[in-house]
C-alpha cells in the first residue's frame, strides 16, 4: 500500500467552532486558584512558621537554606491552572509531564490544592497545620525534595535531568487511547538534544491505538544564566521550526494575569477540541493521513508576580528569578519585607479560610477523584500493571542433546518468545519493543509477525512492515526510545529495548535517572511497582563483523553496576537456552534495571532448557561436563566465563588442557549473573564467602574470560579471598573490523591465551608443560599469518566443536 504524506492541517470533516471565550467569573476563579499556587510556592521556598502570615513576618519565620526554584514556578502553575478547568468540564483523563521539574514547589502546591497530597500524605492535612508543614517539609532536611520527585502524586517525570519529558509523555500516551498527556517544556530544557530529537515522536503516535499528547512550549525567556534559543528567535521563525516539526502552534503571551488567563482558556479549550477532532476523524472516519498536532507556546515571564527588582537590579522576567530571588530574607530587614509584600500580593486571605483551607472558589475548577492531575493511576502505573502472557519456554527451546554441537543464534531464538507476548498482547496492547533500527538487525524480526513498526509517516512500495497500529518502535535516537520506553512502564505496561551493546552507552544518564526513580519509589509504599526496564544488548564487542572498533564498547555493564543494587541486574547467557530463561526472568520482574548481554551470531548450545533454567536460578555454577575434575581432590585452576564468546573460549580451553595436560584438574565456572560475584552484603544477588569459596576456590588460580573490561570484575571480586589469584581477560580495546576469532586473539581471550595463563599460573607446571605452552604461542603466531592470507579463521577455530 502506498499512502502519501499529505498531512491535515485543516480537519478533513466539519472544523471545530472557535471556543467561547470564558466569562469574568470563571477567570477570577482561574485567577484565585492560581494566585494560591503561587502563594504556596513561595511558602514552600521561605517559610518554617506563620504560613497564614497571620502576624507580621520575623526572621525566624524563614528557613536558614533558602532552596529551590521560584523562577519556573507561576508557569507551572498557570498550566496545572488551567489543566484543572478543561479536565474538569470534559471529564478528560489527563496527566502532566512537567519538563521544568526544578519547579517542585508548584506541582506540589497543586497537589496539596486539589487534595491528592493530604490523601497520600495525611500528615499533611489541607489546613493551616497541614500547610505548615507543607512549607517546613520542602527542601529541609527529612523533608520531600526540591523537584517534582517520585514522592510527588501524579508524577512520572523528575525533570531533575532535563530533556525527557516529550519522550516520557509519548510513552505514556502509546496504548492509551482515552488520555490526554500534557507536556511541559522548558525552553531551556527544548536546547537538549533528547528534547530535540522527541518531537519526532509525533510520527509514530497512532490517532486510533494512542492518546493524545499536548506538548506545552513554556518560553519563559531565561534558563539559569542565559537567554533560551527558541525565546530569542522571531515568533515566525519559531512558528516554522514548530511547524517543521509535524506541529500546529497556538501562542500565549502577555504578562497581564487576566488577559493571560483569557488566552490560556482559549488555547487550552482550541487544543482540546483540535485533539478531539483529530482523533475522531481517525476513529470514525479512518482517516489516515497524519495529523498536524496542536502545540501550545505560553510566553510568560520568569519569575512572573515575583519581586520586579531586588537590591535595585531586575529579577522578575529576567534569569534571575531562577532560584530564590530574595536570598537575604533573615538578615536582611529589606529583604524579609519584600517577601511578606510579594506574599501578600497573592491576597491570602482571599484564598484560604481561618483554618487555612482553600476557599470553594479557589476550588472550584479543580476535578474530582482520579480526574485530579495528582491522583491518575496512570501515574502510578503498577495499579494498572497486568502479568504479562508468558509463553512457555519449552515451545522455543532448542534441544540439546550433547553439549557444543549444535548452534543457534539466541537473539533469533528469543524473537520467537517475544512475538508470542507480541501476539498474545494483541488485543490487551501493553507490550511494546524499542530499538534505534536495529530490531531485524539484532534477529528479532519474528515479531513482525504479530506486530509491525509504528510509523505515521509516509508509507512506500519498498517498505516492510510499517503499520499504523504497530507496536514495534524504531526511531534512530536512543534517547526517545529510552524516554518512550519509560514513560510507556511507568504508566503500566511492559517492554523491551533492544539496542547495539557499544551505543546503548548514549543513555546512560537516562538510565540513572530511571534507577533514582525506581529505587525512590521501592520506599514509597503507595507507589505500586512497575515491570523492569529490560535492555537486549547485542551486536555486542565480539561479533562487530560490518563495523569495528567504534562498535566496541562493552562498558554499559559497569556503569550500570554503579547503581542502586537493589535495582539493578546484569545477565550474560551463554547460548540461547539461557537466554530464554534470563529473557522469560526479566520480563517477569518488577521495578529492576535487566541488563541481558547475548549475541546474534551463531553460538553453541551448551545447556537443554531444563539445564538453562537451573543454572540461571543458580547464577554462577559448575560446568562438570566441560572440566576435568574427579571429585577426589580441589581442582588445580578454575577457568571462568562470562559471556557467550567468553564461555565458548573456556570451553576450547578446558578441551586443550584435556588433550595437552591430561593429569590436571581443570574447574569450568560459568556466570550468569555477574551480580553473583559480589559480596552477599552488597547486592541482593550477591554470593555468602563460603558459597563463593568452595566454587573458585580459595587459593587456586582463576582464570576468568569475560565478555567486557576485566577490571570489573575485580571490582566485583576484590573482597574475595581468593581475589590475589584471579586473573582476569577481558576486552581491553584492542579492536577493528577483523575476523571472529582474531578479536579475541588480540585482546588475550583466546583459548590458546588461556591455556597459557593456566601454564603461567599453576604451580609446577611453567617448566613441565612448556613445551604445550610453545605449541599454544605458536598457533597463535599461525592464526596471525593464516588469517592476513586468507581472511578467515583458521579451520581448527572454525571446525571447532566440543568433545569432551
Ligand atoms: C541535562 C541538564 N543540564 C543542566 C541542568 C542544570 N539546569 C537546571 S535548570 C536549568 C535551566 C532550565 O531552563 P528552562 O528549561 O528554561 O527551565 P525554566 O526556565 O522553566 O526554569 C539548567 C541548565 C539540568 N538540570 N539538566
Ligand atoms: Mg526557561
């Protein structure tokens, strides 16, 4: 099929009727709801005492560490403001991402407002008490943090880190038809090449399966220090780069509250109506050409209804209003005068009544039950989190009768398993695959069968596989597919991103960030959890036939590793068995970070199903059948392995030692889950001492291949007794585009390397087995020359299979 691109900027059916414009009334009591945000902003930033502002202001009223972001703030609350009035009257399921998440203190006055903050936190009453501690709480030591943090209601976005909210609200979007996902912008936050790159996820929002997203450009003028780009650029030359970007833009601007409001209600209402009409000609009318998005530019001051000038030099509308504008408030009799004006300007007691409860009027735009910002279970996505349908894992094994016979490609093998959930969430649409254009590159492609990519662009005869519907994502910018990612599991469903191992790397602040979270909300009881964020790491260091060095990096595990252990977990499977069980693991878990490591090239199949299963539950154990041990005594060395390359190299080693060294006791150790490796005290998964020390031994050399930097693993091990005896290979960047075998060879991985190390190790056998160790050094300078005249490995690496 062939479609063309032509977008609609006009609706195809009858056009909505221009929105009535709001009467006085409904903009005072815009106005008033507004005006208390705002005052509680401020009461949050100051005060420890007086909230009411009952008795004249005194020094002792103010904290001692003024922190946090007033600058942000009116902004924030002007959109949550106006969110409440047309959520209210549409009875529209909405959440907000708030992309400026510094400004902590308005989207918690708004919670606190609407009631969804008592109702989590009911020490907090909605009451002069309840206020009090409100404000003490904010920013203070025991309190809540300074931006809009997990322990926020409503919120899945800590905008700590900017440039994430347009993926995180397009993630939240997809699968959710009947939501609205508001998104605030900063026009800082726009300059970051995340943000930048998220506007294109408006190809791929499907009008039908999606909600709707509403992207809200906050161009505020000013980020910490500097002017914001898009702030000083002619409104038409915004207009068109919004434009370009796939969007209808409606302007906002002014600094006048009333005329503000009027044009926020306008926009807000014009939105509304374009989203819903968009929708329905989708829905009703199959109208598949791709819509042009409403995008709403609010241009307001920073620090908007803040002090106009501090010490003589303009703060308000300038980026000095980023902070605390006033920062001299208990030692300064000017500055605390300035606050209580710039407090009572709100006209407080307009607001509140004598117990310090919000006035009906400044209620009475603000929705009800789980229609308040604060209260969606969207936001709270483990409410609505199903089980995933798991297939069975005996319908995609492979058999393996001996082990090292046959080969499989895991990768391949796990796409079956995956276009079974693919299939099997057909209907329930809570499982999505993400990837930077390399699903059928990485040998998922079986999904395709239950599920297409999403795309809403133009569609061409050559293509494959594109679908309006599709539930496979592949947009090449690891920074949405990570942001889409979370925001689609945190509001409650489930995924998996598969990603080339050396450019996942791209993401690993995001990753951070998303570890913070989960490892924040593990401590809040009223936050449900969320299924785990699951990479695939593939087209890993070993096998980069097409690309070469700039592919190598296997560094993602040890940053990963740095992280929270209570959330992180890394597997490296060894052969596709594993990797199923590993895989069926991870996407049954909760609130983890899985990191899984496998290959797509064919690899042997070391273990059955039932075998995998085992080993995985255990981790890290013993591969008798590949080593030499008799159980009559310790073993002489150890050879580990984590990795599917690595392991297929200790295996060849420990086939070497029996033919060469036939009288040594050789321990072949393979680990899973690298977790295992350290202290039991330091990671859930880790190993007790005496677990530890009866599998690598106390005092025998180990020598352990594995899949990334060797020094991780010391790292991990360096408590151990036995840690003077291991040593470790590993990728130590030596790379280019070369054959298979000769990475490992340039990086002393090989087989013939690690029968040398054992020579070199073990006691006793330098001088007797030198002349084993010539043969392996030998083949190694063959391999070199072999490889330079025919451009393959050598038949004994290429024939190679496992004996025994
Ligand atoms: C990725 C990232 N870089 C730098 C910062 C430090 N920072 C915090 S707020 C801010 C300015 C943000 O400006 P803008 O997005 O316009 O927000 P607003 O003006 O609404 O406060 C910066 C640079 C950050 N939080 N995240
Ligand atoms: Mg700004």
């Amino acid at each position: 099929m062939i479609e063309s691109d032509r977008m609609r900027d006009v609706p195809v059916s009858a056009p909505a009727a221009a929105p009535a414009a709001l009467g006085e009334e409904e903009l005072e009591v815009l106005d008033a709801h507004w005006r208390a945000a705002n005052y509680l902003a401020v009461g949050q930033i100051y005060l420890m005492g007086n909230p009411l502002l009952t008795e004249p202001l005194r020094p002792e009223h103010v904290k001692p560490r003024l922190l946090g972001h007033w600058g942000t703030s009116p902004g924030l609350n002007l959109v949550y403001t106006h969110l409440n009035r047309v959520v209210k009257e549409r009875g529209q399921e909405a959440v907000c991402v708030w992309g400026p998440g510094h400004g902590g203190p308005a989207v918690l006055a708004n919670s606190w407002l609407e009631g969804t903050y008592s109702q989590t936190y009911p020490d907090i009453g909605r009451d002069g008490e309840g206020m009090g501690r409100l404000f003490r709480q904010f920013s203070f030591p025991g309190g809540v943090p300074s931006h809009v943090a997990p322990e926020t209601p409503g919120s899945i976005h800590e905008g700590g880190e900017l440039g994430y909210s347009l993926s995180h609200a397009y993630g939240a979007a997809w699968d959710n038809p009947e939501l609205l996902v508001a998104c605030v912008i900063g026009d800082g936050e726009a300059e970051t090449g995340p943000l930048a790159a998220s506007w294109h996820s408006n190809k791929f929002l499907d009008p039908v399966r999606d909600g709707a997203v509403l992207p809200i450009l906050h161009l505020n003028g000013y980020k910490i220090a500097n002017p914001a780009v898009l702030a000083r650029i002619p409104g038409p030359e915004l207009d068109e780069l919004l434009h370009g970007y796939g969007h209808e833009p409606i302007h906002v601007s002014g600094d006048d509250p009333m005329s503000v409001h009027r044009e926020m209600a306008r926009a807000m209402d014009t939105a509304l109506d374009r989203i819903a009409l968009i929708q329905r000609t989708a829905r009703e009318e199959g109208i598949t050409e791709r819509p042009r998005w409403p995008v709403i530019v609010l241009r307001t001051p920073k620090g908007w209804t803040g002090p106009a000038e501090v010490d003589g030099v303009p703060v308000e509308g300038t980026w000095r209003a980023h902070q605390v504008p006033l920062a001299g408030v208990r030692d300064n009799p000017g500055h605390l005068r300035q606050l209580e004006a710039w407090m009572r300007s709100y006209r407080p007691q307009e607001l509140f009544d004598a117990h310090g409860r919000p006035v009906t009027r400044v209620l009475a735009a603000v929705p009800q039950g789980e229609r308040r910002l604060g209260a969606s279970p969207h936001t709270n996505g483990g409410l609505l989190l199903r089980d995933l349908p798991l297939p069975r894992l005996e319908r995609y094994a492979v058999p393996v009768g001996k082990p090292g016979q046959s080969l499989h490609e895991p990768t391949q093998v796990l796409g079956g398993l995956l276009e079974s959930v693919m299939e099997a969430t057909r209907d329930r649409r809570d499982f999505r695959l993400v990837g930077p254009d390399e699903t059928a590159s990485n040998r998922l492609q079986a999904v395709y069968e239950a599920s297409g990519k999403a795309w809403q662009g133009e569609i061409l005869a050559v293509d494959e596989h594109l679908d309006r519907h599709g539930r496979v994502m592949e947009i090449l910018s690891e920074h949405t597919c990570q942001g889409w990612l979370e925001g689609y599991l945190l509001t409650g469903r489930h995924g998996l991103f598969s990603c080339y191992e050396a450019f996942v790397h791209i993401v690993d602040s995001m990753v951070n960030q998303h570890i913070k979270w989960l490892r924040t909300t593990r401590r809040l009881p009223w936050r449900r959890p969320i299924a785990s964020l699951n990479y695939l790491l593939t087209s890993h260091v070993w096998r980069q036939d097409h690309n070469g060095f700039s592919h190598q990096d296997p560094g993602f595990v040890d940053h990963v590793l740095n992280k929270s252990p209570e959330v992180v977990r890394v597997y490296f499977p060894p052969d596709a068995n594993t990797l199923l069980s590993v895989a069926d693991h991870a996407l049954r878990s909760r609130d983890y970070v899985n990191v899984i490591v496998a290959g797509k090239q064919p690899c042997f199949d070391w273990l059955n199903l039932e075998d995998a299963r085992t080993h995985c539950a255990r981790g890290a154990g013993i591969w008798h059948w590949a080593g030499t041990e008799d159980g009559t005594r310790e073993p002489d060395v150890v050879l580990a392995a984590a990795g599917d390359v690595p392991t297929l190299e200790v295996v060849a080693a420990a086939q070497l030692l029996r033919h060469h060294l036939p009288e040594l006791a050789v321990r072949v150790v393979n680990v899973v889950d690298l977790a295992r490796l350290m202290p039991a005290e330091e990671h859930p998964h880790g190993m007790p001492d005496p677990g530890y020390d009866a599998l690598f031994t106390r005092d025998k050399p180990v020598i352990f291949a594995y899949h990334g930097y060797p020094w991780l693993i010391h790292r991990l091990a360096y408590r151990r007794t036995g840690h003077p005896h291991l040593h470790v290979r590993g990728y130590k960047e030596e790379g280019t585009t070369t054959t298979p075998f000769d990475m490992v060879v340039r990086n002393d991985l090989d087989r013939y390397r690690l029968v040398m190390d054992v020579i070199d190790r073990v006691p006793g056998l330098a001088v007797r087995a030198a002349p084993v160790r010539q043969a392996m050094q030998d083949i190694r300078l063959r391999h070199h020359a072999w490889i330079r005249e025919h451009g393959t490995d050598l038949p004994e690496v290429i024939d190679w299979s496992w004996h025994g």
